[in-house]
C-alpha cells in the first residue's frame, strides 16, 4: 500500500534562519502520526508545510499528499486540496470560529465551497456532523455564535467543520490544550474513531501522554529537526535520544510526590538559596500543627449562581493541599475568596490563626505578605511598564535582593533590565514566583500556574516549586484542572466540582481509591503513559 | 516610511516652537509695524508671504502669530484633557451610579457639536483669547473624557492590579504606581493629536471673530482680515492657513509616531 502522505528531507525556512530541516514520514490511511516538541521545535510549521499555509521558502526531496506534489501544486489545486482532502484542526477554537457568524454557518462553508449540496441539504449535513462529533442538540447549537458555547463545544464545532467533507487527511495542531480533561477525552476519543473510520490523522502536541494514546507513530522534534522517531511503544519504552527521555520524564502524572520531572540537579540539600529569603522560622512543635490556612463552610453566589458552596479546608504548614476540577467548578473563585479579594457570602477563612475574611481590609493590609499568589496567566499579572527588575523590587521592598532572588528561582540576573512580556512562558512564570516568595509568606496560593506551559517548561516549574516549598517551608494550595499536575503535587487533595466539595482526603487515598463516580470518571480521562 | 513621517513631524513641530518662544530669531522685523506704501505686495523676496491691507509684512505677522495660536492650542487641550481627567476618572472609579451620572452628563455636551458648545460658551461669556481657548477645552473634554473612562475600566481590572492587592498595596499606592500611568500612557498620544486639533478651533473662533481680535497677529484672525481681499490677494489667506495646516499636520504625524510606538515598543 503506498502511503497516502509522504515527506522526504523537509525544510522550510523564513529568510535565512531554517525553521524546520531534514523531516521525513510517511501516513498511512487509517494511521495516526504524532509529532511531538515544545513550542518553536516547528512541529506547527511541519503540519502547515502539508497545507500549503506556512509562507518562508519551503523545500522538499518529497511532499507529497495521495498523487499531489505539494510543493509544486498551484494555488488552486492547494485550495480544493484543503476543507476536502485535508482537514485541519487548530489550537485555538475561539479564533478559528468567526465571532459573529452562527457556528452551523462556518461549518457549511466548506460543504458550501467544495460541494454541491443545496442549502437545505447543506443545514441538514451541518446538523448531522455536529451530532457525529458528540454536540448535544445540534440544531441549537448550530444556531448559536462561538461565545455562547463552551471551550470543549467549540473545538468540537471546529471539528465537525474539518470533517464535513470527509477528508482522507485530519491534521490536528494541539486540539486539546486548553480543554478540560475529561473534555480531552471526548476530542481524543473522537479523532479516534475517525481514525477507525479510515482517516490518515497528523497528530501534533507537546505532551506525549496525550497523543501516545493515538499515535502509533511517533516523531519527536526539537530545534527544527526529527531527533527521533519510530513506532510508539518502542519510542516510549525505549528512548533513544536524551531529548525524548526528558519528555517523557516531564509528564507528571502517575509520579510520586517530590520526584523529580527533570533531569537538572536536585535543590537537596535545599539552600540554593543563601541570604534573602530567611529560612522559615522554626516553629514549635505545638505550632508545627497548626492550621496556617483554614476555611470554614464558604459560600459564594453569583446571582443564581452557586460558584462555591459550603467548602471547608485546613492547610499545614509545608503541606501542599491541591485542588482539582474543570472549568466552572468554582476553584478559582475559591481561591480569590482566600485571597480575600472577594468576600464570602458565608463562613470564614482564617489564616495563622487569626481571622481574615469577615474584617476590614485595612486590617488585613499588614498581613497581605504572609499570603502569596501566582496566576495561570503571568505575563498579565505584571504591570506592562515596569521591568523584571522593578516588579521584583517593589515586591521585596527595595532592589538590594533581586539578583538573588532571580537566582532562586533559576533565572539569571542579567534579566531584571528586561520586560516581561520579552521573556518566555517559563520564564515569566518564573519571576511571577520569585515575586510571590519575595515578602517571605507562608503560603502561596498557585492558580493553575502550570497549564499554559509546555510539559516540558512544566515540569521545570513544578520541580521549582517543590525545591521552593522545601527550601522555605512553604505552604501550597494548588489549584488545577490537569489531574496529574495536582497528584504529583498535593499531599492533601479536594476533588470539586459545580461549586462544591465531591470528595476530598490524602491524595492517594482519594486517588487510589476513589468513591465518587466525578473522581473516577476524571482519573479515567486523565492521559497516561502507557 | 513611517519613521520619516514621524520625524518630517518632530522637525516641523521643532520649528514650530522656535517661532513661538523666540519669533525675533526666524522674523526680526515687528509685525504690528504699518507702511501703507508697500500694502498688498505679492510674495517677494523682500516680503516672503507679501504684505497685507496696511503693508505689514505677512511672514512676519504668521511668525509672530505662531505663540499665540500654539499657547491656545496647548491651553485649551490641557484645560480639555485636565476636566476630561477628572470626569473619567470620576466615572471609571467612582461607584455605579457615579459613573451612570456623569455618562450621561458626558453624553448630553456629546449631543451638541463640539464647536457649537464653544459657541454657546462664548455667547454667555464674552469673546476674547482667553474665552475662546475655555470655550475649545470644553468642547473637546467630553470626547478625552470618554476614553479616559474606557481606559480606566480596562486597567482597573487588569490582573496586575489584583496582583499588586495581593502583595498588601492600598487603594492610593495602587492609583498612583499603577493605574495612572497606565492611563497616562495612552492620554500622551491623545494630547499631541488634540493640539493641532485644538488650533485649528480657535482659529475658527479668531476667524468668527470670536477670539483673538485684529490688529493682533493670529492666524485665524488673519484669515478672516484676509477674507476680503481672498479674490484679489490671495496671499493674505493662503499663509496662515498653510500654518495652521501645518501644525495640525505636524501634531497629528506626531502622535500617531507615538503610537504606533508605544503599541509595539
């Protein structure tokens, strides 16, 4: 059988810098093909090269997809090529979808362009599609514009417009990141049985858990080149190439508390970190029990909204109590309740004892730094005038420790002259944390701080955390929606979901025993290495 | 090409307040000086722009004329943007039905046209220079103060402000380190464009013979001295309007530089 998509020595290069050299597959139909690397390895512009989309000088011994030389076709053949042939899935739902067009419209578009169904036939092709790909009442649905449907909706819109006119190709560019888990499973589930259905799929992510669930091929890409490839279980159970082997080390989930997800050299013996942070001061045993952070039956509602109802927690001092649910679930207004910057409409938090919801914020003023935060998304956390060094100043209460700090948190102090939003995801995240450890709290509240990152850039700032909480006895309450990130960082752990408290206990008795259906359907569709 | 746009701007702009702090160095000679004799001479060498009715040279009178018309622009943008500051932050800040209130209020002045406000200022008022750069701030107050307000809103929310509340910073610390000068950010671009915006208003006052009254050397007041002799002297008209042109221009190629530079830094 010869494959239906062949690429031999690919590169692309945009002026003089090549993006992307020396790739080479083949994709069968009926295959699935994951290329995997962090974001600038150029496995998005490997993908858009196949497309005829990715602009630059684009150079191949072969590309070719059924009896088309890609590189040579003209742009019309290229045009009808796409939306029939190939379908290709992008990463963000949101802006692929026109905002003000009813989602069953976009979706037409390409029966509209490539086929020859009259309208009628046409809505009712739309209508049929959205119910393939697992939308609730399609016809609804298809009358609605983006924003009214949720992330997972949305992406599965988009999919159904990809797959409308039966293409023999589906390229999917990370169809999954940003998407909840169980929502995830549903997307994965889908492509394959598309797959099954006789779809050649090119599979592209940064994590290898989600698409070694897929892919029975997979290609491992970093800096512009394949630096392994073969078939999926081989590359997994065996890894070649030092590269492949961190990926893989990086995936959290199923690993123990404090192990490490990459390779650099362990912080124990802790102190990399010399003068400016003081070590925790050393409690007393009788402290050493006590509750730095609790929270008494909070209630919060928004209009009819129930966003958080009736949740109570208690947080130790070095502990970290991590708490894990989809979007909606009210774990992010849970965290701004403890942060006090939204009052409860009932119960209360206290912190080292002393109440702090239910007083003036005056009165909290003074212990605000006993009590820090790092957001999902850091880069707007900062003030956009100010440099790296000027947030870190301000946070600390003068300049003199920001090189150090910089260095606790792994970044070089060259960097403090620099703007945030120059620097990467990673290192943004980053100086977020040496921000929030500068006025020396006890606890840190990390609102889903790793899940727009890399796995790769993830793991590192996992691993960074955990140092930092040995290091300066420091508590977490660790909020995330990813199942994995928060079993391998929680001692403690609260399953929640609409608002309330489904389950909740040690980590791995909850985890590895679960009583609830939600916790147990969530560990299913959590993606796992094999 | 845009960066000769802005610096063709800078430069004209540059030249611009050297006539206007020191109008002897580009024109010596004294523009309320008459000489009948040598009345509506056609630009020569000896008269740049010609000469008017009463044979007093036009360059120098545009020159001379340049400190009043920017002093009137830059005046009546600051008294502009300094209510509009006050309004929108009023709004953006203050509780809902503060906001609600002073929207409207915003919206009723938004109902007028801005120059028929100025007229109406002035009417109650009296004309004159400093009426009439009053009248301009306050038809261009609610325009500023509209973006003021939208701009307060987005930063108000924005995370970094919330991140600031977490690290213990009060209300105060908060307004001043952050969100003022957020603010402040995107006003400086509006202020540039508003000058020359401003200029050309009180020019059409001074011409309406609402502001600046002859003899004195305004362009606007020039314009409509001018306005008589259009079909026969051209050249009485065409060279404050050329200036008046050119600051508006110039400001205008300024702030959108600026712009363009403080969007992708």
């Amino acid at each position: 059988m010869t494959a239906l998509v062949s690429v031999r020595e690919l590169a692309v290069s945009f002026g003089a810098a090549p993006v992307v050299s020396g790739v080479s597959f083949d994709l069968q139909p009926a295959q699935c093909v994951a290329i995997v690397g962090e974001s600038g390895s150029g496995k998005s512009v490997t993908a858009r090269a196949l497309l005829g989309l990715t602009g630059g000088t684009v150079t191949a011994a072969e590309l070719r997809f059924d009896t088309t030389d890609i590189t040579d076709a003209s742009r019309r053949r290229l045009q009808r090529l796409r939306g029939r042939d190939i379908g290709f899935i992008s990463q963000g739902a949101l802006v692929a979808l026109d905002p003000l067009r009813p989602v069953g419209r976009e979706i037409a578009d390409s029966l509209r362009l490539h086929g020859s169904l009259s309208a009628i036939d046409r809505h009712a092709r739309v209508l049929d599609l959205l119910a393939q790909v697992g939308v609730p009442n399609p016809a609804l649905r298809a009358s609605q514009r983006p924003d009214e449907l949720s992330g997972g909706l949305r992406q599965r819109a988009v999919i159904a417009s990809a797959i409308a006119m039966q293409p023999r190709l589906l390229i999917a560019d990370e169809p999954t990141t940003a998407l909840d888990t169980t929502v995830q499973a549903g997307i994965l589930d889908l492509l394959e049985r598309l797959r099954v259905e006789g779809a050649a799929i090119l599979l592209i992510s940064h994590d290898l858990a989600v698409v070694s669930r897929l892919a029975s091929h997979l290609l491992v890409m970093s800096g512009g080149s394949v630096v392994e490839s073969g078939p999926t279980e081989r590359v997994l159970a065996d890894p070649q190439h030092p590269y492949t082997r961190s990926l893989i080390a990086a995936v959290p989930t199923g690993r123990a508390r404090f192990e490490r997800l990459t390779s650099g050299p362990a912080a124990e013996p802790a102190p990399a970190e010399p003068a400016p942070v003081e070590p925790a001061p050393v409690e007393p045993a009788s402290l050493e029990q006590r509750d730095v952070l609790a929270a008494d039956r909070l209630c919060r509602r928004f209009g009819s909204l129930l966003a958080v109802d009736d949740v109570s927690f208690s947080l130790k001092r070095g502990r970290t109590l991590g708490i894990v649910g989809e979007s909606g679930s009210g774990k992010t207004t849970l965290a701004r309740l403890v942060l006090a910057l939204e009052q409860p409409d009932s119960g209360d938090v206290s912190l080292l004892g002393e109440p702090w919801t239910g007083v003036r914020e005056s009165a909290r003023r003074a212990r605000r730094p006993r009590i820090g935060a790092i957001y999902q998304d850091a880069l707007s956390s900062f003030d956009p005038r100010w440099t790296v060094g000027r947030i870190l100043a301000d946070a600390r209460g003068g300049a003199a420790g920001v090189p150090v700090l910089l260095e606790s948190v792994g970044l070089s102090p060259d960097i403090a002259g620099r703007r945030p939003r120059h620097l990467s995801g990673g290192q943004q995240q980053r100086v977020a944390i040496a921000r929030a450890i500068a006025p020396r709290p006890d606890i840190l509240v990390c609102d889903e701080p790793v899940s727009s990152l890399d796995v790769s850039v993830q793991a590192q700032v996992l691993d960074l955390l955990d140092d930092l909480q040995r290091s300066l006895g420091l508590s977490y309450l660790f909020i995330s929606h990813d199942l994995g990130v928060v079993r391998h960082m929680s001692d403690d752990v609260l399953v929640m979901r609409d608002g309330h408290v489904v389950e909740s206990g040690p980590t791995e008795a909850v985890f590895g025993a679960p009583q609830h259906e939600y916790t147990k359907g969530l560990i299913a569709a959590t993606p796992q290495l094999p | 090409m845009r960066r000769v746009l802005l610096w063709t701007g800078v430069a004209a702009l540059a030249f611009l307040l050297v006539a206007a702090i020191a109008p002897g160095l580009v024109a010596p000679a004294d523009p309320l000086a008459i000489h009948p004799t040598q009345s509506f001479r056609a630009p020569s060498f000896a008269h740049l722009f010609g000469t008017d009715e009463s044979g007093r040279d036009i360059f120098t009178r545009v020159i001379h004329g340049t400190g009043a018309s920017l002093l009137i622009g830059i005046s009546a943008t600051a008294i502009g943007v300094g209510l509009a500051l006050v309004f929108g932050l009023l709004a953006g800040l203050g509780p809902r039905w503060l906001d609600f209130g002073t929207t409207r209020f915003l919206e009723v002045l938004f109902a007028f046209p801005g120059l028929l406000l100025a007229l109406l200022f002035i009417v109650v008022y009296g004309p004159g220079v400093m009426t009439s750069t009053i009248a301009v701030g306050l038809a261009t107050a609610p325009g500023y103060a509209r973006i003021i307000r939208s701009r307060v809103l987005v930063v108000r929310r924005a995370p970094y402000l919330e991140a600031a509340t977490v690290l213990g910073r009060g209300w105060w610390s908060r307004l001043w380190r952050h969100l003022l000068p957020n603010v402040a950010g995107s006003l400086f671009v509006l202020l540039t464009l508003g000058i020359g915006q401003s200029i050309v208003w009180a020019s059409s006052l001074s011409y309406l013979g609402l502001g600046a009254v002859p003899p004195a050397a305004e362009w606007g007041a020039m314009l409509s001295a001018g306005r008589t002799y259009l079909t026969s002297f051209w050249w009485m008209t065409f060279f404050p309007g050329l200036f008046i042109m050119i600051s508006a221009v110039a400001t205008t190629l300024v702030g959108r530089g600026l712009q363009q530079r403080t969007r992708h830094p």
